[in-house]
C-alpha cells in the first residue's frame, strides 16, 4: 500500500456529512461553491430521492440530475413509477422501495447508484469547487452502488465512518478502474472462512471499462490505532483522516475499555479515548480534526496543531441551505438563543449500538413518553444487520424493529431496549416523515455539543448561511 502525497485540493474546512438529508446537495453546494469541502450524506439517499419525486419534485432539480444518468431508461422508469406532479394528498402514505434482502436485487442497486448520483450532480453544479459523499461504513448493503454512483458523477473525495472502512480504498481504485467490486457483508453467526460478498459490476450499467476518476479517501477515526491501522493496512491508499471526539454529532465512538455510564446513562469518555495528535502526525496523513471545533479558535487551534483544517457539522446543520425542516430549524435556533437547549449521548437509541448524541427538544422522539408510544414498525431497514438463517441464507433484522420479529430471528430481547427507529425518525427531520394513521413519525434531532454555544455565533440572527459559517470560521467576523 502507498500513501499518496497530501492532497492538495482539499480546503481547510470540511462541511460534515450529516444523515439523513441533513447535509443535502443545496448545502454542499454552497458550502463548495466559498471554498469549502461540500458534503453530501449517501444515507437513505434511495428513499429521499423516491420521496422527493412524490412530493413534486419542487424546482425540478431531481429530475434534470436524473437525465444525466448514464442509464437514460432506468431515471425515466424511476420517474414514471414515482414522480407524482401534483405531490401526495394530505396525509396519503409514501409509497415504499423494498427493503434490501439477500445479496440484494439489481433494482435496489440501480435505485441507490441513481440517487448517489443525482444528489453529487446537483451538489457539483455552477461551482468548479471539490465536493465530497459520506458513507456510514455499517450500512454495507449500500456501499458499493452509493459509492459508484457518486464516482459516475464525479465526486471529488469519499469520507466515511461509523465502522472501519478498510475494504474502501481498494474498491474506489476497482471502479476508477472500471472493474467490477465486491465487499464482504459481516453476517452475524457466520462461521470464520464463511462469507457474504456483496458485488458491483460496472457492466450492469453499461459501463464495462469505463474509466473513473478516483476520489480521495478520508476515513473518519476516534483513535490512533484506528488511524495507524487505516493508513498502513487499507486496501489502497488514503489521502487523510477525519479526527472525530465525543463531541460531535450524530454517532460517536464508544469509549475504548469497559463502558461506564453516569447518572443520565451517558457513555463516560477519558483519557484513553483522547487521540495523541504527535503520533497521529507520525503517520505523514494530512488530518482534519472534527467535533467541537467549529469555531475560529477551533480552527486556528487545529491548525497550530498540525492539522489541516477541521471538519464541521453541528454549525452547517442549522444553516438555511441545510435539509433540516424550517419549522424544526427555527425551533432550535430560539431555543439555543435563548441557551435553553439540553443534549444527551444516549447509548441505548442507535440500533448500531454506538453512542448517538439527541436535542432534547418537546414534540420529538427524545420525549421518553413519546418514544415509548411509538409502535414498532421496520419498513426502511437500513440499519438491520445480517445474520446467517438456520436454512443458510442471508436474513436481516434491527433491534428497533417489533421485538417478536426479532427475537424470531435470533436476536436478544435485552438488545431491543431503548432503541430508536432512526430511519423514519431522521427522515421525518428532513420533512418526509412517514404518515402513520391520523399522524406522522415524529422526529429525532442529533447535533455535537457545539449547539450549546451556538448562541455565541447566532448573536441576534434568528437564521444564517453556511456563507455565513464560514466566514465566521475563517476570519471570526
Ligand atoms: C445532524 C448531524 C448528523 C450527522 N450525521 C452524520 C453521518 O451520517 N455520518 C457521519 O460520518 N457523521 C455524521 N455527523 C457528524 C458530522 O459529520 C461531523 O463530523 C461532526 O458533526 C463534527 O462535529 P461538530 O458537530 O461538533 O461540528 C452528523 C452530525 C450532525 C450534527
């Protein structure tokens, strides 16, 4: 494995990948278009894309990435099977892809290959800035056509997370290639030497041999082992690392050793879990450091630290290019105004079982009465994980789905406590909640601890840009 030089194009500051929706094309573009890195968030793209089409499509902007498919067929049969002119009734269902099963269908790769791709198209438009994709490494079955639709539309730098993307490196050099890749599913109850290969070819979509240009590699670390393991023992080369603490939004790494928690049932960090920048340097990576440093001190901090930049996301989460729904945005914003905001790292909430950090905000799922109301329903299934069936096939299954179907399926009654439905949770925050009855899934926010500061950034401004942001970044005004 080589190391490439450090990457030249990558600026100082990264705009996080935010899921679902939040980090949407709108954002990255903005945030590319003022010399930033723009990121978009690959998670659920496939669903947000078939729920924007439902909803109109507004603007049309879904629709013009789509004719730029290399696949001309398959946007118009997309368009034909979901775009609705008119939006939905009041209160009428979206209507549902089919949850990923097996090794996964050609259909479910051609839809996520699509939505990768619409959603970097439309984030790399009037700008000639980089624009990168983040994935959650734990959901595999996305990987490969999220990843290959983003490289189809040229994406400029890969960041991911959430797992240990080992495999990655080598992948993106497979389709730079115009080679077909496969990734190994980690299935639960597999045997060692038993395997599940997920596979992309690029010949399913026409594009035998086609060339593509290689995006940069960032993977997203909380330790120094993990950055040292990465860089030394990926598949392929890396051009940098994301150095992401506690306290960041979104998942955070559980603490290294025995987890202890405190009185609210928070993950308790210490010195084990900080990462020793001078050995992380060692590694020769350019690296940017993430959570809790969106400020120009942050920055100027990370810098005089050998970093190269930092990655931000809880300040662009709440900017007016952001996927966030207004209404929720606003709410926020006069909450943190006024500080009134709390912030709690719920270990139990995430189906993956990492920390996730939730705004403890009325009319949202971080309401324990409204969380516990909830009936149980499973119809997105992004976080299931796999596990090998009695018969020998591949089954999914999550612990936030109904506990009997879980069980049924080999899972632990004590490992469905807690949990949160994160995918028609997030997905509401974006505005494309599910409606369910005379209601609709109620949303979930995530944000770093960052957002009990924000107040010294909002000032008297009851909404900003990601313009804003990083001006206020770079030069503190
Ligand atoms: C709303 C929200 C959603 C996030 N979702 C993701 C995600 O899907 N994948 C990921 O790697 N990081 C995610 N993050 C982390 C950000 O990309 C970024 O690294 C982090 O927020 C930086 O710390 P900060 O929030 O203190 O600025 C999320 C953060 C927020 C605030």
């Amino acid at each position: 494995m080589t190391l490439t030089e450090p990457h030249n194009r990558l600026p100082q500051i990264i705009q996080g990948g935010m899921g679902v929706g939040i980090s949407s094309w709108q954002l990255a573009r903005a945030v590319s278009m003022r010399g930033g890195l723009g990121v978009v968030s690959a998670t659920c793209l496939d669903t947000m894309l078939v729920r924007g089409l439902q909803d109109g499509d507004p603007g049309g902007h879904l629709r013009r990435a789509m004719a730029r498919f290399p696949l001309p067929d398959v946007a118009q049969q997309v368009e034909r099977r979901y775009f609705r002119p008119q939006g939905r009734e009041k209160g009428e269902p979206y209507q549902l892809l089919p949850m990923h099963s097996g090794l996964g269908s050609a259909w479910s790769r051609t839809l996520i290959t699509l939505s990768s791709f619409v959603e970097v198209w439309l984030a790399r438009q009037d700008h000639s800035g980089p624009v990168g994709i983040n994935l959650l490494t734990k959901i595999q079955t996305q990987t490969l056509p999220g990843l290959y639709g983003a490289m189809l539309a040229g994406v400029d730098c890969v960041l991911m997370g959430a797992g240990i993307p080992r495999d990655i490196p080598g992948i993106l050099d497979l389709f730079a290639a115009g080679q077909k890749a496969q990734l190994r599913l980690d299935v639960f109850g597999d045997a060692p030497g038993q395997k599940a290969l997920l596979t992309l070819d690029p010949a399913e979509f026409g594009q035998e041999g086609r060339t593509l240009s290689r995006p940069a590699f960032l993977p997203i670390v909380s330790s120094n082992v993990l950055a040292t393991m990465l860089a030394r023992r990926a598949s392929g080369s890396i051009q940098g690392l994301i150095v992401e603490g506690p306290t960041a939004g979104g998942h955070n790494a559980p603490p290294r050793g025995e987890m202890r928690h405190d009185d609210q049932g928070q993950p308790i960090y210490g010195p084990r879990d900080h990462v020793d920048l001078d050995a992380l340097r060692e590694l020769g990576v350019p690296f940017w450091l993430a959570g809790g440093t969106g400020s120009p001190g942050g920055l100027q901090r990370a810098l005089a630290q050998g970093a190269a930049g930092i990655q931000v996301g809880t300040l662009f989460a709440y900017c007016q290019e952001s996927g966030l729904e207004d209404s929720l945005k606003s709410e926020v914003l006069r909450q943190a105004a006024r500080g009134s905001l709390g912030l709690l790292t719920d270990a139990r909430a995430s189906p993956t079982g990492f920390p996730f950090k939730v705004v403890q905000l009325a009319d949202t799922l971080s309401d324990p009465e409204l969380a516990a109301a909830r009936r149980r329903i499973c119809d997105l299934g992004y976080l299931r994980e796999a596990y090998r069936q009695p018969g020998g096939g591949v089954g999914f299954r999550c612990p936030s789905e109904p506990v009997e179907a879980y069980v049924l399926k080999g899972g632990r009654p004590e490992d469905t406590l807690g949990r949160q439905c994160l995918c028609n949770a997030l997905l509401a925050d974006t505005g494309h909640g599910q409606p369910r009855g005379s209601g609709a899934e109620l949303p979930l926010l995530t944000s770093g601890d960052d957002l009990l500061r924000l107040h010294e950034f909002l000032g008297d401004r009851q909404q900003y840009s990601a313009a804003q942001v990083l001006d206020w970044l770079t030069t503190g005004s």
